[in-house]
C-alpha cells in the first residue's frame, strides 16, 4: 500500500540555501564548516528513524523523501563521520588555541596617531631642572582673561555617615550607622594652597567628595558655605573643578581640543570664541601642556600622553571652567619626584590666580610639602588632628607637634611630612596613651581655625549669594552642537570600531552576494522562496548583531568620561544622547549604502526604484535598531560583561520572534505580543512585503500551487496594504529606543561614591 506524502508548514524546514544550490566552486565551504556536520547528523538521527518510514507514492519513505527536498539525503554511516568531524574540530580549534597563546605576540593597540620618541624626548627635555627654579622658569604666570571670583568655603561640625555594612553587624558592630567624618571644622581661602593628608581610610576622598556634593549615597551633617552663603549644589557646581584621582579623558581628542571642548561648555555664554581660545591657550601654558597640545590623549599605559601628562591634563579641564574653587584628588599619586614636582608647579600656579585650591596629598616629598601653604591633617575615624599653617621649612607643623609630650624631635634632613605620618600613628598613640584628636580640639590652633571658619561664615558686605539663571552654561542647542562636535571627533579617530564594522558588512555583502547569485527570482517552489527571503533576513540581521555587540565596549569607555563631564555640569542627559545617536547615522548609512550596493544587483531583485528604496530603507531602519539597542543596553548595565550577555540574549529573542523561524501565525496566541514588539519582526514584512508582495507568479508550494503574494499572506501574514503601517513603525523603533537610552542616562548612574 502505497501512502501519499504532502509537506506541511509544520514539517517545513527552513534552510536558507540548500547545498545542491550553492555555485559549485564554493561546495567547500560547506564541506569545512562544523555547522555542516552538526547539521547533518541531526536530520539524519531524526528523519531516518522509524517514525518516518512510511511510503509514498514516489515509492519512497518520507523521511528519504525530507531529506532529499533539503539536499541532506544521505546514508546512516555519515551520522558517525559527521561526529568524528565534530570532534576533529573541537580538537582542531583547541590545538589552535593553544598554539596563538605560544606564538602569537602581543600587540599594543593603537589608536590613531601618536606622539614620536622624538617629541617624547623633546618634551622631557623640556622640562629640565632649569624649570623647576623660580628664577630661571620660561613659565608666564596666567593673565586671567576672564575674571575670577575669590570665594572662601568653610564647613563646621561636617559629619558624613553610611549605612553599616551587614558583615560588621554581624560582628556586634553597635550602630547601624557608620560614621566616616567626625566633626570636621576648616575653612580653605582664597590664594593658599592646602594640603589634605592622613592615613589610608581616615576621609581624605571622602571630605573632598562631601564638600563637592558627589556622594551617591549616605547621610551629611554640618554647615557648608561658599563665600559666606550656605552651598547650593546646583550653583556650587558652576564655579566648581574637582581634579578626580583616575584621570577620565576621551582618548581621541587631543590636548588642546579636550580643554576647548571643556570650555565651550562650561564658561558663561557671553564669552566670545575669540576670548574663549585666548583663555584656553593661558591654561595651556598655565599647567605647561602648551608644547604638546597637538597630542591625542590616547589610553593609559599604551600611547599618547604619560602619566604625568595627564595628571595636568585633568587640571586644565577643570581650570578652563574659571572656576573659583579647585578640589583635587591625590593629583601626584603614581608619579616619581620629578613628575610630581611638576604637576605641584602647575598647581602653584593656579592657586596664585587668587583661586582657592585644595588637594589630597600622600608620601610627598618634602619640596612639594613645603610647597602647600597650610595642612589639614586626619586620622582614621576621621578626625582632625592639625588644620592650620605648614610655615617655612615646615616649622609651624614641627613646632605644634613637637611640643606634644612624647613626641621625638625631627631629626636633622628627615622629610617632615614623613616624620609627623610616623609620631601621628596609632601605634604611637597606644604608646603614649594620648589621643591626637582630643589633642588638637583643646589647642590654640583648633580655636583659631574656629574663629576663622566664623569669620568667613559671614558674608562679605555687599556681597550677594550665587545665582545663575540657568542650570547649564550654555543652552540646549550648544549643548548638542558641542557633543556633536565632540563625537564627531572621536567617531573619525576610532577607525578600529568604524572600519570594522563597515569592513564586515562589505564582506557579509559579498559573501551573501555571492552565494545567493540571481536567486531573488528563481521561484519554483516553498524551498526557493525560502532561501530569498532567508538571503534578505540573514543580511540585515548578521549586520545589526555585529552593530550592537560592537558598539558596546565602544560606548562604554565614553560613558565613564560622560559621568565626570555630566556631573561637572558641561551638559545636560538629553544633549550627550541624542549627539550620541546622531552621530551613527551618517555611519550606518554609509554601511547600508555599501550592503545594498553590493547585494541588490547580485541577488538579482526587481529593478525598480520603488522596490530599491523600500529594500534600503528597511536595512536602514532595522541596522539602526539594533545599534540604538546597543547604546540602550550599556545605560541599564553596570559593566560592559552585562551588557554584551543582554545583547546576545537580545538577538537571540530577535531571531526567535522575527516570524521567519516560525512564522507569525505559527507563534503560540500567548506570545504574540512580543512578535508585535520585536523589530525585525517589523523590517522582515517590509523586506518581504515590498519585495514580494504584489509578484503574482505560481508556485508550487507545501503541495499547493499559489502565487507568492498569496503564500506571503498565508503563510508569513504579511499584507500589501498594511505596508505604510510597517513603514511607520520601522522608523518609529530608532525614536523610541532613543528616548529609553537618553531616560536611563538621566535616570541611572552606576559610578557609585
């Protein structure tokens, strides 16, 4: 008895080119493929078992009978080479492996141009001791082009709290609160240089990120005031340059243009370009980068600018904002002597401008400690010890500890900044059973600092409190012409993320080009119209995924720089987003140009302007989801490692609910919402739609003969007249990923402090 076969849609399989189709010189490539294998020894364990042994008229099982419609019929024994080939290439690929690790030698990576040993050389040379002497410095002291207000900030009784970590309350910790700043009393003047130093862990970073106003958490206590006036944070910020510990710059800018840009934001608006560039170039030469300012930035320890250079590099940034008080975070750690002393010079001279200039300082030497004006010193818990003035050769600070029953003398040519870390310890004072806290609050020094905070708590006569009619510098427009400005830059010197990208798709364009050579109208049954349309799904959808993974490291680095210019209040989320994702445009459609260039005439689709255009605008659309995708996806993430899982697990549920695997009216009722919410869903019924939709042509398919309008309808769903619907929706997916990813950047912030 013979039984006669007819293929479901359920039993279809959708392969996208099946091997007899493929141009004959190109069979290795299916032959070299793994996938190939696995492929193989799947359909043949499933469709030569017994459940599928049944004839048909052909006088054929219908298991044979799959498999020869998909070009895989093959007999049992190849179930055992396509294993042994599986395994050969997993042991393949690992020899591989190891033999990279051995032989391969590292490269530095490299972005864009860097500066030669020769300028190097020059740029040490440059600053010989000559320099370092104040007789003989080439230095020109600043000429403030713009004036500077001279504001003093004193804090009274500052107390600074967190939540207690759960592992100490196990241990019987009393509070549910600890306390990091401990009653801090000083005040920081206009014209003197103040060093912030203690131990590790007694508040150094912490006092300095409480009167900045950057803690992202925790509880404040005490009276800040800037010039006399309580600290409104969003003013304060305005006249504000904190120099962080990391130095965070865009790596493709160079010197001179990474302190423009800083400018072109942050000063008033009624500074003209012409007093704007004069200005930058003074802080140039103020913090001595002047001679390397056509250097990019580059990347820590692999090019452009040493460590040093960039130390001075932060200060510049923050110095072209005029501000009026600098907070500077350890800005000599890491560097030797020489480096130091440098960068000290530089902040010397800022602080002569009259600004008010404070910094964290560990293990100075003693030229640079001699170099501070006065000295607040901490101990752990964070509690002051000595705020007051180091006096010349330190001997206001030698003096006031030297009189303090137990304490050494300094012996002759010791650094005194060593000497008192050392006679201040905790050792010494469990040696001594004295407490240096207790000491300080019942000297004559803590009650003149008292007396000085008093005093410059009260506001100068008529002087008025900070106000500024605007939270920004410079307006929305501005804002975004500069991030544009800025993105443009660093988009046109990343050829390692662009060129990359752009070579892939040029490279996927040939490869799909090639392979489905004049198929677009080769029409003769299910499998054929399978295959095209699997041509059009696999282009746009290999294209967008490479997009989005790679544009997530990419982003990522620029966001740590986005957090430190946001919160300097260069400009607000929707500005830097929106520049963000502007700039891609030009360069997506550079790689869509190129892809339809390529893959349109070789497929061989219809030659109509109507049909071209709706083919690139569908590419473009749908390349541009997936890369919006990627930006949304590195604003909700903490890390890069997160972001790169979501974005796989991302086009995993793309490729799933695209209604190309399974088609739409296959998708199980409860699921259909996310076919509804999935754009390439959407770009698939455009591409196939305005391709296909109004070909009449029969065809032989699951058994019927139909046109391939009608199989479009039946089996896909998609309909012709609803295709200005889908032309809608394609472009409204990049404007709503858009405004999730500028939400979650004004929303979310993963820099914790």
């Amino acid at each position: 008895m013979h039984i006669t076969y007819k293929p479901s849609k359920s039993e279809q399989i959708c392969y996208f080119i099946v091997p007899a189709s493929m141009p004959g010189w190109l069979n290795w490539g299916f032959w070299i493929s793994p996938m190939t294998y696995a492929e193989i020894s799947i359909v043949i364990n499933e469709f030569l078992a017994p459940r599928w042994q049944k004839e048909s008229i052909q006088n054929i099982t219908i298991g044979n009978q799959i498999l020869v419609n998909h070009g895989l019929y093959y007999s049992w024994h190849y179930y055992w080479i396509s294993f042994g080939a599986l395994l050969g290439s997993i042991l393949l690929f690992y020899i591989a492996f190891g033999l990279a690790l051995d032989y391969r030698t590292p490269t530095e990576e490299y972005h864009g141009s860097r500066p030669t040993k020769s300028l190097c050389q020059q740029q040490e040379k440059d600053y010989t001791i000559q320099n370092e002497s104040d007789d003989q410095s080439n230095i020109s002291k600043a000429k403030v082009t713009i004036p500077v207000m001279h504001l003093p900030i004193t804090f009274h009784n500052l107390n600074y709290y967190i939540d207690t970590p759960p592992e100490m309350l196990k241990q019987g910790y009393p509070t549910r609160r600890l306390r990091l700043l401990n009653n801090i009393t000083g005040a920081l003047r206009p014209g003197v240089l103040s060093a912030l130093m203690g131990v590790s862990g007694a508040g150094k970073t912490t006092l300095l990120d409480v009167l900045a106003g950057r803690k992202t958490g925790g509880y404040i206590e005490g009276d800040i005031r800037i010039g006399g006036y309580p600290k409104v944070q969003e003013t304060f910020v305005r006249i504000l340059g904190y120099c962080e510990q990391v130095d965070i710059h865009s790596p493709q800018l160079t010197v001179e243009e990474s302190v423009t840009y800083s400018a072109w934001l942050r000063l008033p608006s009624h500074v003209d370009e012409q007093t704007r560039s004069k200005f930058v170039a003074e802080v140039l030469e103020t913090v001595e980068l002047d001679q390397i300012k056509d250097v990019l930035v580059g990347s820590p320890q692999k090019n452009g600018l040493s460590m040093e250079q960039r130390k001075r590099l932060t200060i510049a940034v923050e110095l072209v904002s005029n501000p009026s008080i600098i907070l500077m975070d350890e800005p000599t750690t890491g560097l030797d002597t020489r480096s130091a002393a440098i960068v000290i010079r530089a902040v010397k001279n800022i602080c002569e401008t009259g600004r008010t200039v404070v910094c964290t300082i560990h293990q100075p030497s003693t030229e640079i400690f001699e170099a501070f004006d006065e000295l607040i010193l901490m101990k752990s818990g964070g509690k002051t010890i000595y705020s007051g003035p180091i006096g010349e050769r330190s001997c206001k600070v030698i003096e006031y500890f030297e009189k303090i029953s137990g304490v050494p003398k300094i012996k002759s040519n010791c650094n005194p900044a060593t000497w008192m870390m050392d006679v201040t310890s905790t050792s010494m004072e469990v040696q001594h059973n004295m407490d240096f806290a207790i000491l300080y609050e019942e000297s004559s020094l803590h009650r003149e600092a008292e007396d000085l905070v008093e005093q410059l708590s009260i506001p100068l006569p008529n002087s008025e409190n900070l106000c500024f009619s605007h939270s920004f510098a410079q307006n929305g427009w501005i804002q975004l012409k500069a991030c544009l400005w800025k993105q443009n830059i660093t988009y046109w010197r990343s050829p390692q993320y662009n060129l990359r990208r752009i070579m892939m798709t040029v490279i996927s364009a040939l490869i799909y080009g090639i392979l489905f050579w004049k198929h677009a109208k080769v029409l003769n049954n299910e499998q054929d119209m399978l295959s095209v349309f699997g041509a059009m799904y696999l282009g746009f959808t290999t294209i967008g995924a490479y997009n989005d993974q790679t544009i997530i490291p990419f982003s990522t680095t620029e966001r740590i720089v986005m957090y430190r210019e946001r919160f300097a209040g260069m400009y607000s989320s929707w500005s830097y987003s929106f520049a963000q994702a502007f700039i891609e445009i030009p360069y997506v459609f550079i790689q869509v140009v190129l892809y339809t260039l390529i893959v349109y005439p070789s497929t061989g689709y219809y030659w109509t302007a109507h049909k071209f255009l709706w083919f690139f605008y569908t590419t473009f659309c749908s390349i541009l989801s997936y890369v919006y995708v990627g930006l949304l996806l590195v604003s909700i993430t903490p890390n890069v490692q997160v972001a790169t899982i979501l974005a796989s697990f991302f086009n995993t549920m793309q490729t799933l609910f695209s209604g190309f695997i399974l088609p739409a009216p296959q998708i199980p009722k409860w699921w259909t919402w996310l076919y509804y919410l999935t754009p390439t869903s959407w770009a698939l019924n455009a591409l196939l739609t305005s391709q296909y939709g109004n070909i009449e042509k029969e065809v032989k398919a699951f058994g019927e003969t139909k046109s391939v309008s009608i199989f479009l309808n039946d089996y896909f769903g998609f309909h012709q007249d609803k295709l200005s619907v889908v032309a809608a929706v394609l472009v409204a997916f990049p404007f709503v990923l858009i405004i999730l990813f500028s939400l979650s950047i004004e929303k979310l912030n993963f820099q914790k402090r």
